[in-house]
DNA sequence: ACATTATTGAGACACGTGCCTCAAAGCAAC
DNA sequence: GTTGCTTTGAGGCACGTGTCTCAATAATGT
C-alpha cells in the first residue's frame, strides 16, 4: 500500500494530510497544527505561509481523524413542549428513531419537555445548560421576552442554539422549520382550487391566534383567498386553546348561525381536536376540509375522505435536519442549503 | 483526560471500544479483531463468547476510526444519460452540489453519460467497471435483457449496483425513486379536483409509453380517474419520442379533432418540448394542466399560471439518497427507511 | 554582545480500529 | 512422548489529527 511520505509526488487519489501540507508550506507539523487551530504565537507572515500552502494543494482537514484525535461527541439537546400530542409525538419517534443513525457520528441526543405555557420555567431549562453538560440546543418554544433571553444568555456561555419548527426571532438563516406563510397560501390555495368556483364561507380553526407560527397560517391563507378566490369568505379565526369542550361549543355555535360554509382550514399543528368537533356537526356534509400535519389521527381522515388535503413538513427531516446545523454550528461549518430547506409538503390520499 | 483502560468501571459516556470487548468477552484483542472482521480459524465457543460480550457491553465499532485505519474511500459511478435535459441537468447539479458534503465521509463521485437508446453501449460501459475502478454504481438506465445481464455481471464482480431513478427490475427495496404508480395517481386526484365536476377530455402526453415509469404513472392515473371522476376521459398516449416537431404535430391534431378537452397530463419527465406544443394551440384556453418535475422550465410555467400543479420527486435527496444507500451497501449496514423514502411530492405557485 | 522573549521544530503519545508477524498454547493422532 | 495442526495471544505499526513537552532558533531590546 501506497504511504504519502514515500511518495513524495502528489496522488491525486489521496487527499493531502497535514503532513504534506507542512512540506510544502516549508514548516513543521507543529506549526501547522498552530495555524489550522488557531493558537497565538505564530507570526503574521507564518501564518499567510501555511494559508498559502493550504490553497495551493486544496487541503481539507479530516474531519472524522480530528474527532477521533480529540474523543469529540456532539451532545445536543431538544428542549421541547410536554408530549400527548401527535404532532410532537412524530417528532419524538424520529428523534429516536434517528439515534443509530446518529451515534455512528457520534452524536447524542437528549429530550427534555417543558410546559409550553411557563416561559421563566422554560428560561430556567434553558439557564441550567451549559458547554459542561450539552455542546447545542434545539429549542420549541413560544416567543417570549423571558425565552429570548435564556437563549442570548445561553449562546453567551458558549452554547449553540437552534430555534425549531416554532420560529423564534426574524433569524430567518439559522432556524428548522417551514415557511408558514408559504404553508398558508398553500392551504388556501389548495381550498380555491377544489372549490374551483363555488363561493360560500370559509371556517378557519387555530388553536391560539396569538403564536407567531399561527399569525403567518393565516396571513399567507388570506393573502390568497382575497387575490386569487374573492368569491369565497374566510370568517374570523375560531381558536381552540386546545380545549376539546370549547372546540365543540364554537364549531357547533359557527355552523348555527354561518349559512353557507364550503370549507374548513385547519391551521392548527394538532388537527385532532378540531377534526373531531367537526365531526359532531357535519355528519355528511359537502366542505372542502384542509388541515395540517400527518399524524395518525390526520392520516385516518385523509384516508376516510374527511379531509381533502394536508399541508405539512416532514418530522423525520426536520430532526435530521436540526442535528446536521447544530453539529456545522460547533464545528464552524456551513450547511447544505438545498438539504436543509423543510418543504411545505401536500399530502392526499394518493401520495400518502 | 479519562482513558478507558485505566478507568475499568464501566463509563457511560464513552462508548466501548474493541479493548472493553477482549476484556469483557476474556479474550485477546487479535481475536476481537478475527471474529469482528469475519477471518477464519476461531472456534465457534470463541465466536460465540465474543457476540455475547458484544450484546452484553452493547459494542458498537467506531466507523470512522475503521476507514481511518483502513484508508477507506469510497468510489461510486453514476452512470446517466446523455445530458441536455433539464430534469437530469437538476440531478447533476445536486451531484456535484453535495461533493463537498460527500468528500468529508471520503465519498468521492464520478459520472459517466451513455446513451440511453444504445442498452450494447450501456452494458460495454458497466462491463468496463470492477471493484478495481468503482465501489458503487447508481445506473440510471431503460430496462433491457442486455442492461439486466450487465448489471448481473457487475454484482458478481463484487460491485454494488442501484437503479436509480429509472426503475429496473421489481426490487422494491434496493432502488431510489418515487413510486410511479402513486405519482400518476397523484396527477390525477390533483386533475379531477381542480376540475372538480367539470367533465370532458384528457390529453395525456408521455415521452415514449414503453417505459416503465410511464406505464406505471399511465395506470395510476387511469385507476384514479375511473374510479374517482368517471365523468373525465382521458384519451391514448401521445407520444413525443422527445422530438419537438413531432409534439407540435400530435398535440395540434389532437386539439383539431377532439372537441372538449379540459385537462392536460403531462407524463413526461421533461415537459419543455410538450409544454411549447401546448402553447401553440392553446393561446389561452381555461385547461387544467398538470406536469412532472421541477425544472427552470417548469417552474416558469408554474408561475405564469400555465401549468398548474407540479408533481415532483426532490432530485437533491434523490441523489443523497444514493449515496447514502451505496454506502451502506458497502459496508454492508442498512439504512433508514424513513429518511431514504422519496416523497410523491407536489408543488404550487404557493410552495416553490 | 548580551539577556530576554517570541517563534518554531522535533518528537512523543493519544484516539479506535485494521492488519500483520511470531510465538505460545491447545489439541489430535501416532 | 513426539509430531503436526489448529487456535489464541502479544505486540507492533498504520491511518490523520490533536496536544503536549522540551529544545533550538530567531528576533528584540539594552
């Protein structure tokens, strides 16, 4: 077998080490190990030698050698709403399902819930991590004043973060989720043209209007209805709070007194309650029904014919995509940017 | 530092390594290595000891530190058509757009264009591919009994091989690809609801119908049309065989003779020379057009409002996909199946 | 010229695994 | 017991990089 100091001409089969790229900057292995990790002590016109050298041969640092050299493992941590409900419970599953894949890069994962409703509980979670005990954190939370500091403090003490699916600040670069105003004019896309024509009102069902995820739904969802569908109505949000009774009570309260309602939008993450309040007042009715998310209880309606069409974002990639920018964040990498785009995916019954 | 042999108890944070599985299994790291690597010449009772300490210790070997030490590469093919297309000129875009990603797991990629009317020249091209030049092969090729018998040829060589996109034989499980059943199915729900009662005629309009990916998008979207919108009738294929002055010629004499045609199907992988027939004769008639894959051209037409509805397979995961699937193949490990899935995907002026 | 400091080099060892050699031990048949 | 064969152990070197120590050299100030 070929050894790179035996053969001093360069292969083009085997990348260049750190040894060759000492030989041709014309210092030492130490040196080199000085510049490539930046430690001080090197001189200005050392360092342009070395950078040089690393340009001429197109040297790449290996990374999986460093990390074996330094027993370097990623431990990242997903800070995430109490479970029960599906869409989370999507996640979890990828999450787990994802720690063999992971492990082989040396990664661990860690879940930890919070109530999603407590913000100074929420920024304690967060005050309580630090390098010592987590390299990156994946935070699912609402956008708080309380939240938002954690998080500053928390990148302060040297720990990356990562704002996931609940977009936290306008840092439209480094966040994991969908584009939900994009979401929204899908879903109101997608109502128009399977109404193709038929005017009538428009129910739009959220859990809370209040989350930024929810504000963006909607605007997309109407920016499409008033341009593109001016025949059709959208009436103001119902919001939910999650609460199964106050869901039946004022879906069954809108279907009395709204006349002519052709469809439904869904805009919450967890379609489950509203899907099954729904259920109480349309034994079989004629109304386009778009929701978001695929879960079991969203899967079992598309498959039903109780909803039309899902708007949705792969959990498995969101996780995925989550641990790949928090590892490029503590190794001072770049991402993959078409890798890393999250698809507002529509799913219906044939491409389930 | 802590090191593992210094520090017998058993730590959770590092992983064990071949050392903690001679000491535990009570036998020596060369024998470790002889059952681990598959040598011969150990007694089963010794095999045997070995695997258990593996299950009890939950030992799982470090990849990266083996590829290390073995200067492992790999080297993977993908063999394509003739470019000029738009749709493959997405697929070698991402190819050569993941290289650097790949370079980091010392994947490096090559791609070798054949012509895909020419199944001798194709499999002259594998047969010149041995475990010497390639580790890996995606062959993105029509099914013929020559391509088939090289592709046999190749395994037996020792050569990991993949169809890739075009669908070889029925192995379900070993091929990156969506399903082509479910995306002409998707067409046609996508079709029949955006027309939504309207009946009439459907063009459908295929490169060549002898291809198994458009006899498979042919007949799901037949099933889907029959059994969901009975009041549409989608007529006989026509086929371009990719040369424009021929779908300029079927498309016009179709709309010549066929009176109330209310929805285009656009089968083909490449729409730009269908999709410039259709313009012809259609200066602005109100038809439902739906069509394949993303492409510069597509999209324009997504835009502008001639084309519809798009439905898609994501060309970047397709060849990530790949990747990721030869690799496993060579290391003989499996993959995960909801990350390697290739979603039926579909696409709107509202989600590009 | 000298002392002092800043910069560099040489070398060693580590990370976890693969792969090789050589010797030692176990085992069988005679 | 001797011979020959099979199985195992001990140890070393390699992969490419990180991280030490200690010495050697260069640059600086006086």
């Amino acid at each position: 077998m070929l050894k790179n100091t035996q053969n001093p001409s360069e292969s083009t089969l085997l990348r260049p080490t750190t040894r060759d790229l000492a030989r041709v900057a014309g210092v030492s292995r130490a040196t080199v190990d000085r510049v490539l990790n930046g430690r001080e002590g090197v001189k200005k016109k050392t360092v342009d030698k070395v950078n040089a050298a690393i340009a001429e041969i197109g040297f790449v640092r290996n990374l999986a050698a460093a990390n074996l050299a330094k027993s370097r493992t990623y431990r990242f941590l997903f800070v995430l709403p109490h479970s029960g409900e599906q869409f989370l419970g999507e996640i979890l599953r990828h999450i787990h399902e994802a720690q063999t894949v992971f492990s082989a890069d040396m990664v661990t994962t860690t879940v930890r819930h919070v109530d999603q409703n407590d913000p100074f509980k929420i920024a304690a979670v967060l005050a309580s991590i630090s390098t010592e005990t987590f390299d990156g954190v994946a935070i699912m939370a609402p956008e708080t004043p309380q939240v938002r500091d954690a998080i500053q403090r928390l990148q302060e003490r040297g720990v990356h973060t990562l704002p996931f699916i609940s977009n936290q600040a306008p840092v439209r670069d480094q966040w994991v989720g969908i584009d939900n105003h994009a979401a929204g004019a899908t879903a109101g896309t997608l109502m128009g043209r399977f109404l193709s024509g038929r005017p009538g009102k428009l129910v739009v069902i959220a859990d809370s209007i209040l989350s930024r995820a929810s504000l963006e739904r909607r605007s997309g969802f109407d920016a499409v209805i008033n341009a593109d569908f001016p025949h059709l109505d959208a009436l103001p949000s119902l919001e939910t709070y999650g609460a199964q009774d106050r869901a039946n009570r004022i879906v069954s309260e809108t279907f009395r007194h709204q006349s002519d309602i052709v469809g439904i939008y869904i805009l919450a993450s967890e379609a489950g309650g509203p899907l099954s309040a729904i259920a109480n007042v349309l034994p079989s009715q004629r109304c386009v029904i778009i929701a978001h998310e695929r879960t079991p209880c969203t899967v079992n309606a598309l498959i039903d014919g109780t909803v039309d069409a899902l708007v949705t974002q792969d959990p498995g990639h969101l996780v995925r995509s989550a641990v790949r920018k928090l590892r490029a964040l503590t190794d001072g990498r770049s991402t993959l940017q078409s890798q890393e785009k999250i698809r507002v995916e529509i799913v219906m019954k044939t491409n389930l």
